[in-house]
C-alpha cells in the first residue's frame, strides 16, 4: 500500500506538485544556486568598493586638495565621486 500524507486528498499532492512548483518544469535548485551566486557577487562587489573608497579614492582627494586647493574643493563640489 502506498504512502499517502492526506488519505482520500491524491488530487492536492498532484495540484502542489505538478501544478504549483514545477508548472514550467523548472527545476528550483538553479534559481537557488543563482540567488546565492548573485549575494556573493553583491558582497564581493560591496566589500571591493569599500576597499577602493578607504585605500584609493579618499587617500587621492586629500593628495588633490593639498596640491590644488580651493579648486579642488570647487570641482568636488560639481561632480559625484563615483562616474
């Protein structure tokens, strides 16, 4: 005798399996491996511009105002940091 979860309810099971989750026939592991993949990718992106703000871009500003001054402050003040 099989197993059933819901006595006298086969129709459910076949509605949340055949219909629900795998209606297209997609496999959900890829859409799973993609999510964590892309918050790696978020993390190593976030973790890459935090390291290029503390080590690149901050120690060039205060070498571009020493040597330039009130222009340097005055372009900063038109432009973003980041292009």
């Amino acid at each position: 005798m099989p197993y059933r979860v819901l006595p006298g309810a086969d129709h459910l099971a076949h509605e949340m399996a055949g219909g629900l989750i795998w209606r297209n026939g997609q496999d959900l592991a890829p859409q799973g491996v993609c999510v964590c993949s892309g918050a790696r990718i978020h993390a190593a992106s976030l973790r890459a511009h935090l390291y290029l703000t503390r080590f690149q871009i901050r120690p060039e500003e205060a070498a571009l105002r020493q040597r330039f001054g009130a222009a340097f402050e005055a372009y900063a003040a038109r432009v973003g940091r980041w292009l």
